[in-house]
C-alpha cells in the first residue's frame, strides 16, 4: 500500500509518500519533502506558534503538490484521486494552529478522494523514523529490529523512555520532570549567544572544546525510575555563564562540550538500565536530539558492549518529518473518520 504522510505539530510543513507490504518490517520512502520556515524563528530565537502556523499554511499545498510530484510523477494534483491508499497525519501532541494546518488539510483529502485518515501520534512517529528504508535502499539492519526494544525519544518538547512490545503495544517507562534535552541545548544555546536552534549549534562547538572543563549536574542519574530532569542543568549552565564577564570563543567550546557530556551521561545511563532490566533486543533512538552524532557514538559504544543491537534513524529522519508518520500509519490499520477527526495539542502516550 502507499501512504500519505502530513506533518505540521511544529514549525515545519512536511508530506511524504511510503510504500508498504505486510510482510515487510519496513516501509520504503517514495518522498519526503520538509518545508521549514526556521529562518524566522532564529530571528527571533525560538518559535512564535502564530508565525509557525501562518508560514505552514503558506507552505502546505505547495509541499504536497511536490511529494506527488516527486513520489509518484504526479504533476497537478486535482479531485481526482491520486493512487495512495491512506492519508496519515499528526494529530498531536503539538502546538494547536499548526496541526491544524495538518489537520484541516488531511481531512479535506480525505472527503474529497475517498481515502482513510489514520490519525498519527508524532511522538511514535518519531520511532517509526526507524523503520524508513530510504530510497528502498533497505539498511540491512532495519529488518532484524526485534521486540521487546527500548525506544528513546528525544526531542525538543519530550524526553521519554519506552518499552515496545510489538508494533503500536507500547508502555511508558518514564519522562522528563521538566525540560526536555533539546529544550535544555536550545535554552543553553541561547544563554552562549548561539543561534536557534541551539543543539546543532552546541555539537558544532562541542567538537572544538573539553568536556571536561566543567562537571555539570548529571539530575537523576541514579534515581530507581526511568524519568529525566533538565531544568537544573540550565540553571547550573546559567551560573557558569555570569561568572565570565566575557564570553571567549574557547569558553563557549568548553561550556557546549561539558553541557552535550552531562546530557548525553544520563540519556545513555537510564536507556541502558531499561534495556537490561527489560530484556530488550533492540534499543530504537528517535527525535531531533538523536541526530547528535556524539549521542550516537556514545550509544554504539556502549551497546557493542551489551549487545543489544542499536537502530538510529538516518540524521534527516531524526527530525521533523512527515516519513515518519506515514512509516507509523503503515503499522496500523486505525483509521477514522475526515468527520471525527480532531487535534489533539497535549496528546502524551497514555
Ligand atoms: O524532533 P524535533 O525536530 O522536533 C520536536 O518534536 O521537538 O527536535 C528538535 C530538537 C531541538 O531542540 C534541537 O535543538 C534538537 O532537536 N536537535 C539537536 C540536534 N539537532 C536537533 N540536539 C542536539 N544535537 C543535534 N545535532
Ligand atoms: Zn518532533
């Protein structure tokens, strides 16, 4: 089957077009177009939602005339419907006027081609990011991912902890009590006059300083539960900060290299303190922060060690995207109805 994928929760305007078959563990990834009005965010050194959404609804038609396009040759999309089998979209969780923009718009194409709408959590979108084959250049690893996995979802508004049991059968394990790691690098970003947003910006220095420089907190590191907190570490960032009246370049490598070191320390620790206490056989890496290729060594280096097989999704899957909705949609039947379909801004996992 072929999927349409819609994702607008934040500030980017993406549709994809995978492809399925039951058999496979996998889907293959036709297109995947991601139209990002970032520019004007690091303007103004985060996202105004009004902006977001305005730009989204801008972008929204023009992306999905390019993902059939390029996904299926496509040239006018009209009434006329296209050779998809579904329409996936992001539901939630999200900021309310840009899912709409998805929203609106899926069950709009929904109505008018006859097609299900399978409404799509983005938070497991994010870890179905790992089951993208890309351009059906099958990673050969994609289909040895076995249950039970420990999924980490990173991102900029979750950090969570979870325990698959089979495709769509998650638990929760745990989550962050506060910030989140990519809120913690963006405010951090922000405090060392980086641009938005700050986690690419923090790995870029972090590669010219020494972690060692500073030894931040590492919060809950040896908590018996699986949940994570980052707020503190701002503020112990904060305090480092206004001890300089200036903030040298060399400064800022040290302060970004030990920030990403503390962060990094806990998010690998608890990961693989769950994977051992739940048996698993995989360990799935997913959202923005995941694309931190720090993160990924340290995580490679520590699963060799375990051997617990460990899947990240390539770096542009990492992010927002509109592949992983539909790679999720594929692994489950769950459609409603373009008239009960509703956004769901504070949709959690449970
Ligand atoms: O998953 P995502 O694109 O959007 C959300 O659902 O939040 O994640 C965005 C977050 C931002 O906080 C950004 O700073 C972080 O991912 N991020 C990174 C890197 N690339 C993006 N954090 C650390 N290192 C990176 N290379
Ligand atoms: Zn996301």
């Amino acid at each position: 089957m072929t999927i349409l994928g819609i994702e607008t929760s934040c500030d980017e305007t993406s549709a994809a077009l995978v492809q399925h078959t039951p058999e496979q563990n996998h889907v293959t990834l036709l297109a995947n177009i991601v139209s990002s009005s970032l520019i004007l965010h690091k303007k103004t050194g985060g996202i105004i939602p009004e902006i977001a959404a305005r730009e989204q609804l801008k972008y929204m038609l023009p992306t999905l005339t390019a993902v059939f396009a390029q996904g299926l040759g496509i040239s006018s999309l009209n009434a006329k419907s296209p050779p998809i089998d579904a329409i996936a979209v992001t539901h939630g969780p999200g900021l309310i006027g840009s899912l709409l923009v998805g929203i609106e718009t899926a069950r709009t194409l929904s109505m008018l081609w006859e097609k299900p709408l399978i409404p799509v959590n983005h938070m497991v979108g994010h870890i179905y990011a790992n089951f993208i084959g890309e351009n059906s250049n099958l990673k050969p690893q994609i289909s040895k991912i076995e249950f039970p996995a420990i999924a980490l979802v990173v991102s900029g508004g979750h950090t969570d902890l979870l325990l698959l049991i089979g495709h769509h059968d998650l638990r929760l394990l745990g989550g962050t009590r506060d910030d989140a790691a990519g809120e913690a690098f963006d405010k951090i970003g922000r405090l060392l006059n980086l641009p938005y947003p700050g986690g690419p910006e923090i790995e870029k220095r972090a590669k010219l300083g020494k972690a060692d420089t500073i030894r931040f907190p590492r919060p809950l590191l040896n908590s018996d539960d699986f949940d994570f907190s980052f707020s503190g570490l701002k503020s112990a960032a904060y305090r480092e900060v206004v001890k300089h009246p200036v903030l040298t370049d060399e400064l800022v490598n040290n302060l970004a290299a030990s920030v990403q070191a503390a962060i990094i320390d806990v998010l690998v620790i608890k990961t693989l303190k769950a994977a051992v206490k739940y048996n698993a056989k995989s360990i799935l890496l997913s959202g923005g922060v995941a694309a931190n290729q720090g993160l990924k060594k340290r995580f490679e280096l520590e699963t060799e060690n375990l051997k617990i097989p460990l899947f990240v999704p390539e770096k542009q899957l990492c992010t927002d995207n509109a592949g992983m909705i539909a790679a999720s949609a594929a692994f489950t039947r769950e459609s409603v109805s373009w008239r009960d379909l509703r956004v769901l801004p504070e949709l959690y996992f449970t």
